[in-house]
C-alpha cells in the first residue's frame, strides 16, 4: 500500500519534471524566436501605428511599407543579381532596375525630401517595371526623422504609392574599435531596415536636437558592436559601403574586412548583408586614386561575403536630387 502511494507519487513528480521542463522550453524558445527572427511585417506595421500616437493612421495606408520579413526574403532573392541595384539607362529602360537600398532626404545631408523621393520611385515604377515595384529605403544619417516622415507621407497620400515599396531605415555612424590591424577606431557606418521610427528607445537615441546639426553627431562615440548587437534587435542591420573605409586602412585592409565581417556576423542576430553592389565606388576619390588596386579589393569583400554567408546587397547612397545617381 505504501509501495504503492511511494510510486504514485514518483509517477506525478516525474510528470510534473517533464511538464515544467517542456514550459521552460518553450518559453525560452519564444524569447529565442522574438529576438533571432525578423518580427511578422504585419506585427511590425501594427506597432508603428501603436507608437506614433496618431488615431488617423491605418494598416491600408502603411500598405507600401516594406517591413523585414518581405525584405530579408526580396534581398535573399537577389544575392546574385546586382542589376536589380544598378542605374545605367538600359537597366532603367528596361525595368529592371528595381531597388535602391540605401538614400538620404533633407532630414539629413540629401537635397530631395522624402516625398520626392518617393515620387521619383514612384513615376519610375509606373513607367517602366511591369510586373512588381521599386523599393526605395529612406536611411538619413543618425535619425528617426526621415523614416517618420514616411508614414507621414503615406499617411496624406493614400492609394497614390501603388508601385513602390518603401523601407523605413536608418544609417548609423559607428567606431570600429579594439582591431587587431588597426591602433586607430574606424567610422563604419551602420544600416538598419525595417525600423519603427516612433519606436521610444529610437526616437530617444536618434533625434536630432538641434535642426541645424545634419550629421547629429551628438554621441560620436557610438561604438560598433554595441549598436550591431542593440539594432539587430530593432531592424535588418547591415555593413555599409564596405570598401569606403579603405584608405584608412593601408596595408592592413584585407585582414581588417575579414575581421570586421566576422565581428558583424557573430553580433547580429537577423539575417546578414552588406552593400557589396554599391554604385558610388567607382566614382569615388579613393578609386580614382588606387585604380586596380581597389578593384582588386572590393572583389576580396565580394567574395569574403560570399564566405561567410552575408547577403550582397546595393544602393547610390543618393544625396543629390534623383534617386538614381
Ligand atoms: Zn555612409
Ligand atoms: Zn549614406
């Protein structure tokens, strides 16, 4: 009789063991799952309109927004494509170019506001790209502002945007400290997709105080795996213009990329990509000045992302008026 009370009990506790273990498991599992996993666009969408306070703003009109589920799955999509990325006039004729990652409105140092911008994308996709849309992301430098001022825009123009997709964003200006090749920090900067701009650790952090100051560059000491390993949680990060950084590397640029690429993929929690299609190197000074030399080193960042699994992605990096240079 006791034998028997003894082993029901034992039954129970060992029940109750696999039972509180399968919770534990799950809940772990769920937080796991919120923070490696981009969060569901609708989600996304849903607590935009949540944090920016404003009664008006609805779901159909946040319709063109691209939020990070839709965009890991379009740049998964064209790793291999880089023409989707490159302006020249018969990509342009013929449709198919179709994104511009990467673009600075007046809410930082670019000329064009953000409802240009999107007008331009617009007119281009009406026009040319028959079977789908332009994505355009809005990533002013160190601010919330211009990504906010996409669901604005949106938001007064209803049923207007019908051939684009739009990506609010954020580029970063970050210090690439503690380098085994390098005594010197480096500026990196930092994409981040897929933002909620009314977000209240974003809007604290990346709001210009002063409207004067264009690069906000009131914490200039923002360290780079700090803000790798805090925006991952906020949006798609990614490496901008890798080979921008390589005149301040010399000689130890090839090691300095690797290390930097590693550093970036053990930090980032979401899916990993860099702007290896970026369209302004070769007109840049840096080029000009190296010659094959650059060359030679923007096909080792090529293929060191192609290594380590980031994903190529492209831009113009536009400051000028068109979204296209
Ligand atoms: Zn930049
Ligand atoms: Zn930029």
């Amino acid at each position: 009789m006791i034998a028997g009370f003894g082993m029901k009990k034992l039954i129970s506790c060992v029940i109750l063991f696999w039972i509180l273990l399968f919770i534990g498991y799950s809940v772990c599992n769920s937080y796991r799952y919120k923070i490696k996993t981009p969060m569901p666009d609708i989600e996304y969408k849903k607590s935009i309109i949540r944090d920016s306070h404003n009664l008006t703003y609805t779901l159909e009109a946040l319709r063109p927004v691209m939020g990070p589920e839709e965009l890991s799955e379009f740049i998964k999509a064209n790793d291999k494509n880089p023409q989707i990325y490159i302006p020249n006039n018969i990509n342009r004729v013929k449709g198919v170019y179709r994104a511009n990652l990467h673009t600075h409105t007046t809410n930082s140092d670019g000329i064009a506001t953000v409802e240009e911008r999107m007008n331009e994308a617009q007119a281009y996709a009406q026009k040319h790209i028959k079977d789908g849309y332009m994505v355009l992301a809005i990533t002013d430098h160190n601010t919330v502002l211009g990504a906010q001022e996409v669901i604005r825009v949106l938001e007064r123009n209803k049923n207007k945007y019908t051939n684009i997709k739009v990506i609010p964003g954020i580029e970063i200006f970050t210090q690439y400290q503690n380098s085994k090749h390098s005594f010197y920090p480096m500026e990196i900067h930092v994409l981040t997709w897929g933002i909620n701009p009314f977000d209240r650790f974003l809007k604290h952090e990346f709001y210009k105080k002063d409207k004067k100051d264009k690069w906000n560059r009131t914490t200039p000491d923002r360290d780079f795996d700090r803000t790798i390993t805090i925006m991952s949680k906020y949006g798609l990060v990614g490496v901008a213009h890798p080979a921008r950084y390589t005149e301040e590397m010399g000689k130890y640029k090839y090691p300095y990329i690797t290390e930097m690429f590693l550093r970036y993929k053990n930090l980032n929690q979401n899916i990993k990509f860099a702007e290896i299609y970026y369209q302004a190197y070769e007109k840049s000074y840096t080029a000009k000045k190296l010659g094959n030399e650059y060359h030679k080193y923007i096909n080792y960042i090529n293929s060191e992302a192609v290594r380590l699994g980031i994903i190529r992605t492209g831009s113009t990096d536009a400051h000028g008026l068109s979204i296209f240079k």
